[in-house]
C-alpha cells in the first residue's frame, strides 16, 4: 500500500517562472536605465546621444554569442557604424538631422539583432518599434516576489496593528502635555518644525515627472536590448523576391508558377497588346518630353535671365513640385509596365527596353533641370532648410532613375528597388546629418549683394550661428530691407534697431547659459562658439582700453 497517497499535496511549493531574464541582460538594463535618467533628464542632446548610443552597440555585442547569424550580416555593421557616426555628429553639431538620424540607426540596431534577415529599412524599424510591447511583456512576466517577502509583509502588518494602539496613546498625551506646559509646548514644535523641514525637502526631492521619465527610460532600456522575436515583417518580407519571374497568373505566360485553371477571357496575344500599348506610350512620352528638355535646356542651362516683373517665386515652388511629380509618375508608368511576363516577351523586349532607357535618361535631365531652378531661386532670394532638401530628393531621384534602369536590363523586382532606394536614404540621412548646414546658411544670406535680409530666421537658428551673426551685424544696417516671419506665415517688416537687440539679446543669453549647461548638453560646435565670442568680446576690450 502507497501510504504517501493519503496526505495532501503540498501546495506551498513554488514554481520557477516559465522564462527568466539572464543576470547579464537584467543588469545592463539596470545600467541602461540608469544611464539614461542620468544622460537625458532636463538635458538637451549632445554628447550624451553618443554616450548611450556608444553603449548600446557595447550591449549588443557582448549579449550576441560569437555565432550569432546577425553578426555575419553587412546590415548589422552599416547600422552599427551608422551608430557611432551619428552619435557623434550629435556630440558635434547637435542639429536636428543629426538626431533624426541618431535615432534611425538604434531603431535599425534593434530591428536587426531581433531579426537579421530582413531587408527592408522600413521593416527593420518597424520590428523594432512593434517589438517594444512583447519585451516589456517578457520582462513583466518574468518579475517574481522573492521568496519570504510575503511572509515579512504578514509579519510587519501584526507588529503595525500592535503598535497602533501605543503611537495613539502618544499623539493624544503629547497634545495634553503641549497644552498644559507652555516650555515642553515650545521645545516639542521646534522638533516637529525640524521633521517637517526635512519631510518637506524629501517629498520636493521626489519628483512625479522624474519618476516618469525614470520609468519611460526603463521602457526605453528594455525595448532596446531586450529581443522577443517578431515575426510578421520578415514573413511578409518573404513573399517577395529581388528579380521577376514567369508567372502564370496575369497576361499569357510562358510558365506556371502559380497555376490558375480558372475560366480566362485573355487570348493568346494578350501579351503582345500590352506591349503594343507599352510601346507607343514610351514613344508618345518620350517625344513629349523631348520637346520639354528642349526647351528648358535652351530656357535655363544657358544663361537664364528672367524679365522684368517674372514671377520666380511661382517658376521655382508650383514648376519644381509639378516637374518631381511629373518624375515620380514615370517611375511608376514603368514600374507598371516591367512587372510581369512583358520582362520576358524575347521579340519586342529590345525595342522597349531601349525606349525605356531613353525616357529614364530624360527624367534624369528634367531632374537638372528642376535643381537649376532651385538655383536661380537660391542665388535671387536666400537659402533655407526646403531649398537643401530639395537637393536632397534629386539625389535620391536620381538614385532612384539609376534602379529603374536596373529593373529594366536586370528584370529587378520592385521590392529590390524599395530595398536599395530605402538604404539610399538611409545614407543621405547620414550625410545631411553631416553638414553645418545652419552655418553655412548664415553665411551665404549674410551678403551685402541681397536687399532683403530674414533676420527672424537668423536669429532662431542653433547657438553655433551667433560668431557668423556676431562678425557680419553690420549687415543688419546696409540691408534694403529686414523682415521676420510672423505667427500668421507671413513676413513682416521688423526695425535695425529691433534686429539689433534680438541679435545683441541672443549673444548675453548664450554666454550666460553655456557656462551653466552640464557636460550632457555641450556640444562641440556649441562650445568653440562660445570660445570664439569670448575671444571677439576681449578682443573688443583690448581695443577699447588701447
């Protein structure tokens, strides 16, 4: 007989918790919360976006095994690269390019050690930011309550009860003896005016809003080093492939890829319809575009003049929005026509393709000529963050012309040319993260040779941009014309002597404030500013006593 059958189980035994975080990880959380309260509470970015970010590739590589598949991957090395370059353009310019993309390449970081073969950027940061939820999930899941706690809880609830009745006891005979004797009365409010200094200088030292940041920083740790695995972009990743092939499903077909028995209307020269109609849509367009780059390499490649009363506002803003649309419908027209079976039509595939290459060649051409008129704009009114920008995109469009023609001779897939346009711009993020842009902005609308001078957008730029302002103020008086712009988008006439003392107001409040920043917010071009003013304010005292 089985004795032990007759006793009860034992409920009191505790069971380990189904997953459990790794010493190594909990710790580098802790550390990562931490660091980031101490980096970013009340502080500006600056080196301290180096700092975490410089500690997050130190995370990652010591938490990946040696045979980790991500670490065999270029993507992984490009974001980690991407990392330390942006982070320390951050700890340089601290500009708002270099933060955007600071924050691209940790999203990119994560997204790929939780999944290392996606392709996308889109769905590397995607996956990153999706996976934020299921570790804070894990990391809750895995919290336990030590063992012995509740039974300290138990315990200090009893001893709480039994001493109730004594602390009443007190509180009722210390009011009773205050009121009877004026000296004890006297001395006991010196003591509770003692205790309730310093519970009101901890309660002022525990701030609600730092608890939350503190909070939203641990958030932040445990969506970027923990990695549960999501899966959802990789397998709609996998459903598409880098080159074109044969299918059944469509036009006329040359295999069966994809069986379809259904009932079809097509006939048997389906195929060759469309390239009839694909045809003579590229000969109809390129000569119409022909005759456009005509007459805009004759207007504006050579020696551009424009008369008198020309509205060159609306030439360069509704011509270049039109011309970039205008472009990027192309791109689609022949993304619609090289998607399938017409890639492999052997007969008229040459003709098409070299009518396809000759009406990409003349977008890249209306695309110079979209950046010579943002040119003429630039060189007659000032320079701005839009008039970069549009550079910018004609880099990427014409990145973008250059895969079309890739698609054409290769038989690329459109996902190949969302692939590599999407890590192209990854890398023009990179390099407008690059510039100082800002200063040199200064520079070039500070020049005697304009009469209208936006001295509002000057003087809201980063403080970096104070020694340009500071050496040229004596533009500010031979300006024709000094405007800012207002609440309402408009420009409105503002006073020299009212730019003056914005401009001389802007100077006293950032030599005043830098000394004061901690090491987190100073950035380098931030602080050679501030050593160049100091050096142009003793300069002015030497001269002045001399």
């Amino acid at each position: 007989m089985n004795l032990t059958a007759f006793w009860p189980a034992n409920n009191a035994v505790v069971t380990a918790p189904a997953t459990r975080i790794p010493t190594r990880l909990a710790s580098l959380l802790l550390a990562a919360t931490a660091l980031g309260d101490y980096l970013f509470w009340q502080e500006p970015a600056g080196p301290n976006v180096l700092v975490y970010l410089v500690f997050l590739v130190g995370a990652h590589l010591a938490l990946l095994p040696r045979y980790a598949p991500v670490r065999h991957t270029a993507a992984f090395w490009v974001a980690v690269v991407g990392c330390l370059a942006s982070g320390g353009l951050v700890a340089w310019y601290g500009s708002g390019a270099a933060e955007l993309a600071a924050l691209a390449s940790g999203l990119l970081l994560v997204g790929l050690v939780n999944q290392p073969q996606l392709r996308l950027v889109g769905s590397v940061v995607s996956t990153a930011l999706v996976g934020v939820l299921p570790n804070i999930a894990l990391v809750v899941s895995s919290l336990r309550v030590p063992q012995g706690v509740g039974g300290r809880l138990r315990r200090g609830w009893y001893y709480g009860r039994l001493l109730g009745l004594p602390l009443l006891a007190l509180v009722i005979f210390q009011a009773l003896f205050a009121y009877a004797n004026p000296q004890y009365a006297e001395l006991s409010g010196r003591v509770w005016a003692a205790l309730s200094k310093g519970l009101a200088r901890l309660l002022d030292a525990i701030s609600v809003p730092h608890l939350l940041f503190l909070v939203l920083c641990g958030v932040g740790a445990v969506g970027a080093l923990v990695a549960v695995p999501v899966h959802f972009f990789l397998d709609y990743e996998s459903r598409f492939g880098e080159f074109v092939r044969r299918q059944r499903d469509g036009v006329a077909s040359f295999a069966v890829r994809r069986p379809n028995f259904s009932h079809s209307d097509r006939g048997a020269l389906a195929l060759r319809k469309e390239w009839l109609a694909a045809v003579v849509s590229m000969c109809l367009l390129n000569a119409l575009l022909l005759v456009v780059n005509i007459v805009d390499v004759r207007w504006l490649w050579f020696g551009f003049r424009p008369a008198p009363g020309f509205d060159l506002t609306q030439f360069v803003h509704e011509g270049t929005y039109v011309l970039i649309f205008s472009i990027l419908l192309a791109a689609g027209i022949m993304l619609w026509f090289f998607r399938r079976n017409l890639n492999f039509y052997r007969p008229g595939l040459p003709l098409l393709r070299w009518g396809a290459t000759l009406w990409v060649l003349q977008n890249a051409v209306l695309a110079v000529s979209v950046g010579l008129r943002n040119y003429y704009y630039i060189a007659a009114t000032e320079l701005a963050y839009k008039r970069i920008g549009v550079y910018g995109f004609l880099l990427l469009t014409l990145f973008g012309l250059g895969t079309v023609l890739l698609k054409i001779w290769q038989r690329r897939s459109a996902f190949s040319l969302v692939r590599l346009n999407s890590w192209a711009a990854y890398a023009l993020l990179l390099g407008l993260a690059a510039g100082n842009w800002e200063s040199w902005i200064a520079r070039y609308n500070l020049q005697p040779r304009f009469t209208r001078l936006n001295i509002g957008f000057l003087l809201t730029m980063p403080p970096r941009v104070l020694p340009v302002l500071a050496a040229r103020e004596e533009l500010i008086d031979q300006a024709k014309e000094l405007v800012e712009e207002g609440d309402d988008g408009y420009f409105h006439a503002i006073t020299r002597e009212a730019a003056h003392r914005k401009l001389r107001a802007r100077l006293v409040e950032f030599q005043a404030g830098y000394p004061q920043r901690d090491w987190q917010g100073r950035t380098g071009a931030a602080g050679r500013a501030y050593q160049q003013l100091r050096s142009r304010a003793l300069q002015k005292q030497r001269v002045a006593t001399n």
